[in-house]
C-alpha cells in the first residue's frame, strides 16, 4: 500500500491538496471581510447622513454624544477588519479600544446618576481590566514587528544579534570601500 503525503487528505474518496483548500478557504474569508467591510462603510456614511439632516437647534447633547461615540465604534470596528485583511489576525488592541469605547458609550447614553451601584462597580471592574490589557498590549511587540524582522522590532533585533555580529566580521568592508 502507498504511503500518502502529509499534505494530503482523504475526502469522498479523492485526493486533495491540504494547501489548496486552506489557500482557497483564506481567500473566501478575505471575500467575507471585504463585504464586512463594505457594510460597515455604508451603515457609517449612512449614520453620518442622519446625525447631520436630524441635527436640531436646541441639541441634545445626551444624544449627539451617543451617535458620535457610535460612529467611533464603527470606525473603530472597521479599522480591525483593515488589520485583519491585512495580517489575517485579529489586533488585540483595537478590539480592547471597540471595547472600551462601547462601554463608555452606554454609560454617557444611560447617565452615570442613573446607573445602580452595583452597575456602577461591575463597569468599573471591566474598564479596569480592559485598561490593563490595552496596557500588556501596547508594551508587548506585535506579531508585524516580529514578522516583519526589522531593526527596529526589539525582539528580532536580540535574536539576530549573533548573526549580525558574524556578518561584521565575514564581510568588514563596506560598499563604498568595494566601489
């Protein structure tokens, strides 16, 4: 009996490619993301439209509040498909932002008076929280940085220190000094 490669797979039975169907179910959810995004765009110009024809003279600045922290949400909320389509993974610390500006919207949209204390303290407790993740995320490299294997990412750059220094001694002179 033949061996079959790891690459292969057993379905309906036919071979199939393992890489041909990832590469092509990547590329279905890029289709999902960008109709995602397509909707998203239109939802926010249409929000937009709304806040500017139904905008009084006596403003209620409750509800202007509120319509602006939610276009934010969706800005916000497109910016993380943006990363998504970009690095085909969700950006920790734009989805703690969406967080956090979704909470503090309920909160100007119910009045801070109206709230209970127990309310008060649970909303509390998760803004605490989600502060300090998007603390651990600001300090912690991103998966760009590491990936992108610059000089300027702190991670690659202790890594490659050894291969860099073996670089300076194999190849001392310069460009200029070859010209």
């Amino acid at each position: 009996m033949k061996k079959r490669l790891k690459s292969q797979f057993l379905f309906s039975n036919r071979w199939l490619d393992r890489h041909w169907v990832v590469r092509n179910m990547e590329a279905f959810q890029d289709l999902i993301v960008i109709v995602l995004c397509l909707g998203l765009f239109a939802i926010m110009v249409m929000q937009l439209w709304v806040f500017f024809t139904t905008l009084e003279i006596p403003v209620d600045f409750k509800v202007v509040t509120a319509k602006i922290l939610f276009i934010l949400i969706l800005v916000e909320l497109f910016r993380l498909l943006m990363v998504y389509l970009q690095e085909h993974s969700i950006a920790v610390g734009v989805a703690v932002e969406v967080a956090l500006v979704s909470v503090l919207r309920e909160v100007v949209v119910h009045g801070a008076l109206e709230i209970s204390w127990v309310q008060t303290a649970a909303i509390c407790g998760l803004l605490v929280v989600l502060g300090g993740l998007l603390l651990v995320c600001a300090k912690t490299p991103h998966m760009d940085c590491i990936s992108a294997n610059t000089k300027f990412c702190p991670i690659t750059r202790l890594e490659n220190e050894p291969v860099e220094k073996e670089r300076e001694f194999k190849y001392p002179h310069r460009c200029e000094d070859i010209a």
